[in-house]
C-alpha cells in the first residue's frame, strides 16, 4: 500500500482547514476580514495542488515561472469571483497564497522524507543503525517528522490563539458560523493528526525498505484502521473532556496581583469585576475586602486562598522538577535544595499517576485468548499436479457425464483432484450437495461399473445410471453456496 | 455363484470366525485375507501382546489347515525351521523329521531375533514354496503363508531384515492396540474359555487353493494397471526415499487389489482397492535415505503422500472444456 | 522530546488560565499524545508476550527452515508497529542479512513472525535473545524488550552416499571371529565332538553320528556381531594448518556417513572422538564427554544414530588430547571382537604401528584417511583382511 499517495491528501485538507478557521475567527474581528463561503473550495484546491504537485514533480530545476503560473492559476479566478476589485481580492488573495505555500511546505517535505533512502544508500543503512535512527523517540527535534509536528502545532496554536483572542473579547460565534468553526476545527485536527501518524508511517517505510526489513503487507492496512480509531477517540475525547473548570484564570490572577500590589502601595480599593466577565469564581462577590474579615467566611477564603497557593506551587514545583528531572536524566542525587525539592514533587506526583493507571489496570479483567493457536498448522494439502494421461475423453454416455458433473462441481468450488479415485469424489461430492441421498452412490457404482469391470453396464442399468447423474448435474448446477437440504 | 460372490462369501466367514476370537481386528484380519488369497506372506510389526499368534491360529483354524509357531532367538538353527534327517540306529537309515515351516500356517515371532542365515532359510521356503534339507526337496502343502513379527521398538541384540528379504513379505500390517470398549469386551470373551479351542472350520485348504485361482482371474482395467505402476513408479523418484519399491512389489500391490476385488463381491479392481492395499503393500518395501530416517519420516507415511500425488487417470476433467 | 513535553505544560497553563474550547482542545491533544501515550506504550509493552515455537531443532546441511516467533499483545492498545530481532548466528543467516520482521499487533491480537534459516554448515547454534522494540502511531515514544528465549538449532555432518566419499558401496563388516566366547554361531561349524549330557539334541551332527555310530555334536565358533566402533580424531596437531577446516568437515562428514551406512545395516556401532564440543551442545545422558573424549558405546537402531550425527554436529578439534591417547582410553572400553573404523587425516607410520597392536588382540582396523595416503600398497588389500586402507575423495565436499 502506498502510504505517500495519501498523505499530499492529508496535508491540503488539514492546511485548507486551519487557513479556513483562521480566516472565520480573523472575521470575528472585522468585517473586513470576512471570506466568501466559496474560497473554502479555492483553499482545499490550491492546497491539494501545491501538495501535490511539490511531493510528486516539483524539483530545485523546476522554473521560477512554473511556480509563479500554478500560483497564478488559482488566483485569477478569484480575482474574476471577487468582481475584479483589488481591495476585495486581497484578504482572500492572501489566504489562499498561504494557504498554497503551507502546502507546498508539507509535499516538499513529504519529497524530502522519501529520498532519505537514496542518502543513505546501501553502505549507509549497513552501518548506520537504523532502528536507533528511526525507530526511537530519542533526537525527534532534529529528524525529519519534527517537520510536520512543528507545523502541525504551530498552525493549532496559531488558531487557539484566535479564538482564545477571540473568546476574551466576547466575540460569539453563533448559529452557522458555530458549526462551520466546528467542522472546520473537528477536520483541522483529524487530518492533521492523520497527516502525523501517516507521515511516520511513510518515514518508516522508507527506512525499513532501505534496511530491507520484512514488513507484514497487512500493516499498513491495519496501520492506517488502528490510526484512524485512534484520531475519533481523541476527538471524541477532546470534544466531551470538561472545560473552563479551572480555578485560576488569566483573571483571578490579575486580581490577586492587583489586590497583593494595591496593599503595598494601599490601594484605597480592588476594581470591581465586571458582572458578566467569567469565570464565575470572580462573580462570587467582593472577595478581597474581606480577607481582613475575622468572620468565617473569611477564614474560608483565607483557607481557599492558602490551597490555591498551595496548588500552584505545587503544580509549578512538580513543572520545574519534571524539567530539571529529564535534564539530570533522573539523576536527582546531584540536586540539592530546592531542585531536589522540585524533583521529589514531580516523583510524588508521577508515583500517584502511575498508581491510579494501576489500580484502573486491575479492575479491568483481562481474559485469556480463547481458540486462537499461537502456532497454526502448516496449511492444507495442496492438489496434485495434473500429469499426462493417455485416455481420451469419452463423448457421451455414463463416463462423459461425471466429467460434466465435475466441471460444473468445479465451477462451485469442489474440484476433481487428479489424485481422487472417482468414488472419493462422489463421496466429497455428497458430502458437499447431497447429503444423506443415495442418488450418488447409484450413479457413482453404475459409474465404476461402466469404467472398470470386464462387462460394463446393460442398457437398463446404463438409463438408470445416467437418470441418477443427470439429477446430480441438475444439483450442482441449480446449487447456490449455502444450501443443505436433505 | 461367480468367483467373486464366492470369494466375499469366503471373506464374510472368515471374518466372522476370526471376529468371534479377536475383536476389533478387522481391518487387519482382512490384509491378511488378501494375503491369503494372494498366497502372499504377512510381516507384523508390532509390541507383543497384541493378538498376532491368536489371528495366525484362528486363520489356521478356519480354513482347517496345519499351524506352528517358531520363537525365533540368536541360536535358531536353519534345521530348527525346516527340519532335520535324523539317523535312526534301529532302523540303520536317516529319518526326516520336518520342522515347523512343513505347516500351513506358520508364525515366526520376532524373526529379527533370529541370526541371517537362519531368517534365509525361512524366506527361502516363503519364496519357493519348498525346503531342501539334506539334498532332499520337500514341497511345502498350499495353502501356504508365513506370518513374521518383529518389534518396531527394540533394536539390541536383532538381525533386521535386509531390505531384499523385506521384499519377499506380500504385506506388512500393524495389530496395534483395541479400544477401551474392545478391551473390555474381549476381557468378557475370555473369562472362562478361550474361544480359538471351539473355533470350526469355515472351509477347507482345497477350497482355498480354488479362491486363490479366483483372485488371480480379477479383471484389472488398464487405467488401474497404469495406476499400480505410475505409483511404484513414484516411489523410485522420491526425494526422501533411497530405494523404491521393487517390481516385486508392483506385482504384489496388483494382486492385493484383485484380492481385496474380489474379498468385495467385485470381479474388477477399482483404483479405491490400489489406494486401499498401497500401504501395507508398498511401505515396507521403500528404502529411506539416512536423513529421512532422523527426520521419524516413515515408509507409509511417504507412500500416503504418494496417494495424494499421484494421478489416478480416471478421467481427464480439462478436456471439457470451461 | 523534552521541548515537546514542556511545550504540552505550557499548552495546559495557558488553557487553564485563557479557558476556552480551543486551549483546552489543544491542551488535551498535547497531553494524550504527549503524556498519556508514551506511559500506555510503556506499560503496554511491559506486558507484550514473545515465545518460540520449540526448544530445539535439527537440520541437515543445505535445509531450510524457519524460526517462530509468536507476539500476543495482552492490552487493549494497540500497537502501531512491533519489530523483532532474532540473535541468528551467521552460519544460519539465509541470505546476506539478518531478517527484521515488522508487523503491527492490534489489541489482544496473536502474530507470528518467522526467520529464515539455511543450515550452512555443521555445528550447535543458538538463537536469542530476541530483542523486540514497539512503537506508538505519532514517533513520539517506543519501547525495548530483550526476550531470553533461546533456541538451539543442530546442524547435522553432511551424510553422504560411501560412493560419494570414494568408498566402495557395499562395506560389508559381518561378524567376526571372537577371543571371549559369547553366543556359538550356527553359521560358523567349527567341528564336532562327542556327546556329553546337557547338550541340545538340535546340535546332534547326524551324518558324524551315523559315520562313528556315536552321538556327536557340532562345535560352533563363538563370534559377537559385528561391533563398530569409529574413532575420530580431531586433534588439532594431525591436520594441516593450509586447508585445516575443509579437512576437518571432511572427517566428520566421512565418520557420520560411516555410523548411517553401518547403523542402517542394522549392525551396531558407537563412536569415540578426541574433540570437545560444543558450548551450545544440548545435554544428553547416553554420552560420555569428558575434557577432550567423546565416547558412545555401539548401539543399534535410529536413536543410536541420531545420537552419534548429534555428537559429530557438535564436535570441534582440540590441541590437548592426540589420537594415540584416544586409542589408549578406547582400548579400555573394548570388549571381545570389535572392528575399529579410523578416520584421520593420513596414514602415519605410527598410526600403522598403532593398529598392529590391535590386530593381535584379534580386531580388526579400517582407516579412512581423509587427507592423504601414505601407504598406498595397503589399499589393495583384499576385502576382509584385518588391516584395509581406505583413501576418502575430497570431491564431495559442499561447497556450501
């Protein structure tokens, strides 16, 4: 299977969309940013071209021109939909040249990924080792696939920092507009992520053929189903997980930096929270006023604030021990201190995480695999090769029919082996059409009779025979796969 | 009655009779039939205990022939087997006694046991059908057949049979072990008496000769005479086999199917009585190379793999055409 | 992969504290990809099950075969893909590489993956460990695995047709006369005697009977049958150091095509060696091995054969023990009549000297030398005489 035929697919689609919701939320902000429905289609189009187009033909010798005329080719017509008006051709104009040249970055990259073979060469993959090289996470910054990682998530972030913009501003999507943000966001991630799973997979493939490894034909296949289960679970995960649950905001902190500054230069009063401004943990009331409040609410939010801090600095804790945990190679007996400190936080944490998967582990009952051979038999018995045989092929009567009773046999599958004696065959031949009917054997005994005895069949006995035959060939012929009547 | 009917009518009684000693053996007994009536001798290879001298005496019995048994052992003398002249003082004259080989039905247990000069002189009386012993030739009463045994498992201190003296068995069948329901019926059948003392005659020794004639008259249509010998055939070309089987053993297997032919009421062979006889007729006689033998291939389980290859040449399904 | 996870801690800081969809969406993503999956992968391949499909496998030179190698993922993860390296030693290397199988292992799924072997040349091998890496979906982590499960693989001798060793086809060793009295062979009338009570009426000499008109009895010689014995010599020493492995193959193929011609006879045979063996030789109870002797007593039957080609795929030359001693130490083992079956490199005048002392103690020597004949008269000696030469043909060598 051809993973790379796919993947230019991948890329357009997740570049048509990012620039696509890029371009809805730019609009949120200005109506002059708007972008017609339509160059939804000119996004995916020139995105799928210029993939395309750079995995598969685009060399450093193509011409300058070339470029310039493919570029060209999709910027005219928008030019001539936009009603040939510079100012109302420029924002779409812009998208889709990104648009195009993000794309171009992933199938020249694509084009890159496949030639590592040809850099490497024979020599190369005997001495370099290349599972190191390509099977383990180690140096993945500095390889290939760190490409598309980083255009993958600097796009996204790119998005989430629209719509974090555009969400602190109060700008509400709503109705259509909503849905297509959905849409658009839902197909940015699955294809980018697909895009990611796929271009490792094509990486791989590349090196494992240069290595030449035996590669299960099946894994790609199963590669991609495996992938794709995988992406809808995320997404699903990601579209049902809870959000804005947290108790500190880009907010609560600015007022708690405000209240701690406003008390050492005495700051008569904290502004008062605007009643609609979110999260709801600043709608609670006037807090900070009260902190000096002897009165139990007042204790419970000196207890709230004391769990906070608490919170954070572990959390901040556990975040510079992890840091200083990979720096140190988890040697922490070189830390001293407050490092050290960090470190064991992060440990404590880790421990507890690694705790829960097990006990999660342990509820989970895992049965043996029933009925399944870890090793199968080696196959069945092949049919024998035909060899020559003298006899010429009778025309008619009892002999001719059982040979068109096992060419229509055949036709259904059940073959007569040059190896069977005619009687095996009847018996095979029952066991498959006729069971429990003696219309079989009548034929099948008139039929050895007529073949091997000195005698052959009377007149009386060969119209019977070739009665009970003809009711045989009718059988296999009318038969239809499943059927079994007695 | 044609031939055949008689010959089935023959097989049905002896079976019987020998049903009524040995249960569960009917597949065997009936090798032995067609041995029999090819006037072939049977080699049985197996453990002791399985109920091989029982069968040789109750096909003894039935046919109302002579029996002996010969416990073949290292100090076995050729005279032990085909008798000797002993000089009779009184009379002044040498007086032939004969040996246990002047039966009709002889049983050579482990003849492996049994030095090589020994073991030649019994497969030369098998072979030629009489004995010379002191420059006098007795000719051996028909019908005459020599049941051998030999114990696959044990090797210390046997002679094996050379692959030449093999050839002269007809057939070479395994007993091999009843079932739990057989054993238990058998235990049964032998609490008071054994059955083989008030074993009768089915027929007679004359009659046997006659069938033997019979068998011989079986019709055999070409396409299975190419079939008897495309499969001998086979066995000479056989990657894992050193040496095939002989002519002597196409003509055995040829004969077994006219047996079985006729042990079926038929007076033709069908390609089914060839595949039915191939193994115990041929797997004896095949030769296997060194490495086979390490690998536990085995002879029958080579001419099986022959049976599934080779052509039958019934019929020719191609020519019709699709 | 650090700058990764950092980054994912800044995704999941900024979304806690910017809230929206969006940060939390990519916050998420980066946190499953970043952090759930590589533990997953972690734990998941810690309980990936890796087995052979047998212990020990024999193979003749030239044979093909295929190694097992059964992967069952136990989890409900699955995994992207799962590459297996199988330690083959280069004598079994089909091929100028060593085979990587790579499948992809669904969840709760069973694979097999096979190596191709090809039996190059004699010896004992051993397979494993196995070493499996598997992989996530994204490149972002993989997991090791080094699997102990070894197997040994037996490369028999090259077993040749005597023809091929430029043999002749038919070495016939029967019986042979014996010094102690063990079974009286019927086939060997040494004459007759007088009656004497207790002797079997079967052993009466009736024509001598009748000529003295006295009961007389025949006389038998005593013989054992015929109880090869091969003895191989190995020592480093005796061979020459220009073509020192080609002539060394050529003895051991020469004394194992030797022990299947005498041992399909149906007659007995057993070996003894100056060699050591192998450091992968699979333990056996019947053989005596102790530091540089190999010694089997002479059997009959396929076991006693597969026992000594077994032997000889394990054995290789030494430089501590020299064929002399080796005569020495089997000389101890002999029992009554026995026909000794040399295989050296050549004929020496020692090795003649040798052999004489054990044709007066009645047995009966063959050498088979390999290399080079320095006697060559005594390759003309008639069938059965108690001394024979026998030149080996180098032209059967495989040039494998």
């Amino acid at each position: 299977m051809n993973v790379k035929s796919i993947l230019p697919a991948l890329a357009g689609v997740f570049t048509a969309a990012i620039v696509f919701l890029a371009a809805r939320y730019a609009s949120l902000f200005s109506t002059v940013l708007f972008v017609p429905n339509w160059l939804w289609a000119f996004l995916l189009g020139s995105a799928l071209e210029s993939a395309y187009f750079a995995a598969y033909f685009l060399t450093p010798r193509t011409p300058f021109t070339v470029r310039l005329v493919e570029l060209a080719l999709w910027l005219g017509p928008i030019y001539l939909l936009v009603g040939r008006s510079p100012s109302a051709f420029l924002w779409p104009a812009c998208l889709t040249a990104v648009c195009w040249l993000l794309a171009r970055g992933c199938g020249l990259e694509l084009s890159r990924l496949e030639k590592v073979a040809d850099l490497i060469g024979d020599q190369g993959a005997s001495t370099v080792s290349w599972e190191y090289e390509s099977l383990t996470s180690m140096g993945q910054d500095e390889l290939a696939l760190g490409f598309f990682w980083r255009r993958v998530i600097a796009c996204a972030a790119a998005v989430v920092v629209l719509a974090v913009a555009a969400h602190r501003r109060e700008v509400k999507a709503a109705g259509a507009l909503l849905l297509e943000l959905r849409l658009a966001g839902g197909t940015a991630a699955a294809s980018g992520l697909a895009l990611l799973g796929g271009a490792y997979l094509f990486r791989l493939q590349t090196l494992w053929a240069c290595a030449k490894a035996a590669v299960d034909p099946a894994l790609p296949r199963e590669w991609l189903r495996n992938l794709a289960i995988i992406v809808a679970l995320s997404l699903a995960l990601v579209y049902l997980a809870p959000i804005d649950y947290s108790p500190v905001t880009a907010d609560t902190v600015g007022r708690l930096l405000a209240a701690v500054l406003s008390r050492g230069v005495e700051l008569p009063e904290l502004p008062k929270a605007a009643p609609e401004e979110r999260p709801s943990f600043s709608q609670s009331g006037d807090p900070l006023p009260e902190v000096d409040s002897v009165g139990l609410g007042g204790i419970i939010l000196t207890a709230m604030y004391l769990l906070l801090v608490a919170l954070v600095s572990a959390v901040l804790l556990a975040a510079l021990g992890f840091i200083l945990f990979e720096l140190t190679k988890g040697e922490i007996e070189r830390l001293r201190g407050l490092p050290r400190l960090a470190v064991q936080v992060y440990a404590a944490v880790r421990r507890a995480v690694l705790q829960v998967l097990a006990a999660l582990g342990r509820l989970k009952s895992i049965k043996p695999i029933k009925g399944q051979a870890i090793f199968p038999g080696q196959g069945e018995e092949r049919p024998s090769e035909p060899s020559a045989d003298r006899d010429s092929p009778p025309k008619r009567g009892v002999r001719a029919l059982l040979l068109q009773i096992a060419r229509q046999a055949g036709k259904k599958g059940l073959v007569f082996r040059r190896s069977q004696t005619p009687w095996e065959y009847g018996q095979a031949l029952r066991g498959q059409f006729f069971p429990n009917e003696e219309v079989v054997g009548e034929f099948f005994q008139g039929y050895q009779r007529a073949r091997y005895s000195r005698s052959g069949l009377s007149g009386a006995e060969e119209e019977r025979v070739l009665a009970a035959g003809t009711q045989i060939l009718n059988r296999v012929r009318e038969w239809k796969g499943d059927e079994k009547d007695g | 009655m044609d031939n055949a009917a008689a010959v089935a009518e023959f097989g049905q009684k002896m079976l019987y009779n020998i049903g009524s000693v040995l249960i569960g053996k009917e597949k065997p007994a009936r090798l032995l039939l067609v041995a029999l009536l090819s006037g072939g001798h049977v080699l049985l290879e197996d453990v002791p205990g399985v109920g091989k001298t029982m069968l040789a005496r109750a096909i003894a019995a039935s046919i109302g022939g002579t029996f002996s048994r010969i416990q073949c052992t290292p100090d076995l003398l050729p005279a032990d087997i085909t008798g000797l002249s002993i000089y009779d003082q009184k009379a002044g004259d040498f007086v032939f006694r004969p040996g246990p080989i002047m039966s009709q039905i002889v049983l050579a247990d482990e003849i492996n046991r049994a030095t090589p000069r020994t073991q030649s002189s019994l497969l030369e009386a098998m072979g030629e059908g009489q004995v010379t012993v002191d420059g006098k030739t007795y000719v051996l009463e028909q019908p005459f057949m020599v049941l051998a045994t030999q114990n696959p498992v044990e090797f210390e201190g046997t002679f094996p049979l050379p692959e030449a003296q093999l050839d002269r068995f007809f057939i070479c069948v395994s007993l091999g072990y009843p079932t739990a329901a057989e054993e238990r019926e058998m235990l049964y059948l032998l609490q008071e008496r054994h059955p083989i003392h008030d074993l009768k005659a089915v027929t007679d020794p004359q009659r046997v000769r006659s069938l033997q004639q019979a068998v011989s008259r079986v019709h055999v249509e070409e396409s299975v005479g190419e079939y008897v010998v495309r499969l001998v055939q086979a066995t000479r070309s056989h990657p894992q086999v050193q040496l095939g089987a002989s002519p002597r053993g196409s003509l055995a297997l040829f004969r077994a199917a006219q047996a079985l032919a006729a042990l079926e009421g038929r007076d033709y062979v069908l390609p089914d009585d060839v595949k039915e006889v191939a193994v115990p007729v041929l797997a004896h006689r095949l030769m296997l190379k060194a490495d086979s033998v390490l690998r536990g291939v085995k002879g029958a389980a080579v001419v099986s793999a022959l049976l599934s290859q080779v052509a039958v040449g019934a019929e020719r399904v191609e020519d019709m055409g699709s | 992969m650090l700058t990764w996870k950092i980054l994912t801690l800044c995704c999941v800081f900024l979304a806690l504290l910017w809230q929206g969809r969006a940060a939390y969406s990519l916050a998420y993503l980066m946190v499953v990809l970043f952090g759930a999956a590589p533990l997953l992968l972690a734990r998941s391949g810690n309980r990936l099950m890796v087995s052979r499909g047998s212990r020990e496998r024999f193979l003749f030179p030239g044979d093909e075969a295929s190694v097992s190698v059964a992967l069952r993922n136990p989890t409900l993860l699955p995994f992207a893909w799962v590459s297996v390296q199988d330690s083959v030693p280069t004598g079994l290397v089909k091929g100028t590489r060593r085979a990587r199988p790579v499948v992809a292992l669904g969840s709760r799924q069973v694979k097999e993956v096979a190596f191709p072997l090809v039996a190059r040349e004699r010896g004992v091998y051993r397979l494993g460990p196995l070493r499996v890496a598997a992989g996530d979906f994204f490149g972002i982590s993989t997991c090791h695995l080094q699997v102990p499960a070894e197997e040994t693989v037996v490369v028999y001798p090259h077993v040749r047709p005597l023809p091929e060793l430029g043999l002749p086809s038919r070495l016939s060793f029967g019986s042979l006369k014996a010094l102690e009295r063990i079974n009286p062979d019927p086939a060997r009338l040494a004459g007759v005697r007088g009656y004497q009570a207790g002797d079997p009426l079967r052993t009466i000499h009736w024509p001598a009977t009748a000529r003295t008109q006295e009961l007389q009895v025949k006389q038998f010689d005593h013989t054992v049958t015929a109880n090869c014995l091969l003895l191989l010599d190995l020592y480093e020493g005796d061979y020459p150091p220009d073509h020192f492995f080609p002539s060394v193959e050529r003895a051991v193929s020469t004394a194992a095509s030797l022990a299947a011609h005498i041992i399909q006879r149906g007659e007995a045979c057993g070996l003894a060696a100056n060699a050591v063996l192998s450091e992968y030789w699979p333990e056996r109870t019947d053989i005596v091995h102790e530091t540089g002797y190999v010694q089997f007593q002479p059997r009959q039957g396929t076991q006693q054969l597969s026992a000594i080609l077994l032997a000889l795929a394990g054995v290789q030359p030494q430089n501590h023990v020299d064929f002399y001693s080796l005569l020495a130490e089997s000389r101890k083992q002999l029992r009554g009549a026995s026909i000794l079956l040399w295989v050296v490199p050549e004929d020496t005048p020692q090795l003649l000297d040798a052999a004489a002392g054990f044709l007066r103690e009645g047995q009966r020597v063959l050498i088979f030398a390999v290399e080079r004949v320095l006697h060559g008269e005594l390759l003309a000696a008639p069938h059965g005489s108690a001394l024979q030469l026998f030149a080996v043909s180098p032209g059967g060598d495989l040039p494998l």
